[in-house]
C-alpha cells in the first residue's frame, strides 16, 4: 500500500496506460480523480474500482477552465492533491510538409499545453499541502524520432523539459516532477496508429508488434500495466529523492543503434569478421 493516503489526479484514464495506472493507484490505497474526455470511459474505468476510491470529471485538457475544474474536482474528493499524473494524450501524424496546421495545433495543445494547465492548477495546492509529485507520461519518441509523426515527437520533447522546469523551479516547495517515456505499448491508441502498417505489411498487429519488437533487448511489446507500476512507484514515497528525470521503460529499445539492429537481425553474435 505504497500509496495509502495520498490522492491522485489522472489524466486520459478512459482507456490504455490511463486505466491501468488508476487501478494500480487504488490498489495501492490511494484515492483518485480520473478524467478524460469520454464520460462513458470513464464510468468504465470506475466500475473497475472499489466504490468512494474513485471520482470522474470529464473534461479536455487542452482549456483551462477544464483544467482548474479537474483539479479543483479532485481537492474536493480527497481534501488535497499529492500527485498529478500527466497521462492524456494524441498522436496523429505527419511530416511537417504534409501535416494539416490545425492537427499540429491540436497535438500540442492537448500533449504539451494540457500538462502546463494541469501543473499550473494543481501546483498552488500541492505548495499549501506541503509538496506533492507529479509524473508525466512521455514517450521514447522524445528521444528518437519516428517517421512522419513530427508533432508528436515534438510535443513529447517539450514536455520532457517543461518537466524538468517544473522540477527545478518547485523542488524547494517539496514538489518532484518526474517523465516516464514507454517504448512500444500495445494500448488501443498504438493499436489505431500502426493500422496502416498492418495493412502493408500484409499481417495483423502481433505481427506488426513483432517485427516493431525484434531488435530490442527484451524482444516485446509491454503491456500498460508494466508502466503503472513504475507510475505508482514514482508517486510513493519510496521515490522522494527522484526529480527532474527522464525514465525510459521501452525494453532497452533506447541503447541499439542502427548497427547493432542490424547484427542482431542477422543472427550475428558479435561485431568481428570472426563472429557467428
């Protein structure tokens, strides 16, 4: 019960990473306020809980008002708010030549403007309560780029950074600030994107997660409920000497370059000309 106590706000709880991560908070013993802009995901992700463990508040992230209303709804559900888990987001794609100027308006407000809003109304009470922590969901694709997904990668860096400023800024208010980047998730949303990929590939989405898969370390896709226990963990005070950091969970994806890919397609145990 690493988290008995404490009170938590969720964003993009209605489904994926979201939905695991309020589980494993209530399982934990905290209280929570889930939110999302489907109300009838989120009474989905309710119904899995425990009754008075969970209050919703639908709302988007990317309006302030939304925003202020979403923490507010969690102060007044559990009197405080201890942790703000920065978890919504979208990632439709495109190049910077061919991308509608509108869906990269949309992908930057809700990934990286929506996690400026929601620190900016929780922070204040955390201040007044003592401190507080807040983890945001990034991605791997804040660190390596994916083709033709420019305004994901980019909201995600910057959100890399708006965290480490959060960090820096309110650590002597007792307040952590903390990214986590997953590597390949298999969530409804990873699931939707790499569509197309199936389609020419000419399989369906194992054989896409394999072939995305086969040259990490781990050899697999994660599953979301591998990242809400590094997200609860985050939010405990067993972490309360960790802030301003990048986390990767992606299976080791993150350390094999381009060479060692290669190698590890071939069935090549080595680098030299002697190697088998």
């Amino acid at each position: 019960m690493m988290l008995e106590g404490k009170v938590a706000m969720i964003t993009g709880a209605g489904a994926g990473i979201g939905v695991e991560i309020a589980k494993r908070y209530v399982a934990e013993g905290a209280k929570i306020c889930i939110t999302g802009r489907n109300q009838g995901r989120l009474d989905n992700t309710a119904a899995m809980l425990p009754a008075g463990s969970v209050v919703t508040c639908a709302g988007d992230v990317s309006k302030l008002e939304d925003a202020k209303r979403m923490v507010e709804a969690t102060v007044e559900f559990g009197g405080k708010i201890d942790i703000l888990v920065n978890n919504a987001a979208i990632d439709p794609g495109g190049s910077v030549v061919d991308l509608d100027p509108d869906v990269w308006h949309a992908v930057i407000e809700t990934n990286l403007t929506g996690p400026f809003y929601t620190m900016k109304c929780a922070i204040p009470h955390m201040i007044e309560n003592g401190g507080g922590a807040i983890i945001n969901i990034s991605s791997l694709a804040s660190v390596r780029v994916i083709p033709t997904m420019a305004p994901y990668c980019a909201s995600k860096a910057g959100l890399n950074h708006l965290t480490n400023q959060v960090a820096l800024d309110f650590g002597k208010h007792g307040i952590r600030a903390v990214s986590v980047l997953p590597g390949p998730v298999r969530t409804e949303m990873s699931e939707h994107s790499l569509g197309g990929m199936a389609s020419a590939m000419g399989t369906d989405m194992d054989g896409v997660f394999k072939q995305l898969t086969c040259t990490i370390p781990l050899e697999r896709v994660s599953h979301p409920r591998e990242i809400a226990g590094l997200v609860a963990f985050l939010g405990s005070p067993d972490a309360s000497f960790i802030t301003g950091e990048t986390i990767l969970a992606d299976g080791g994806a993150s350390m094999v370059d381009p060479c060692g890919a290669s190698l590890k397609m071939s069935g090549a145990s080595g680098w030299g000309a002697d190697m088998r």
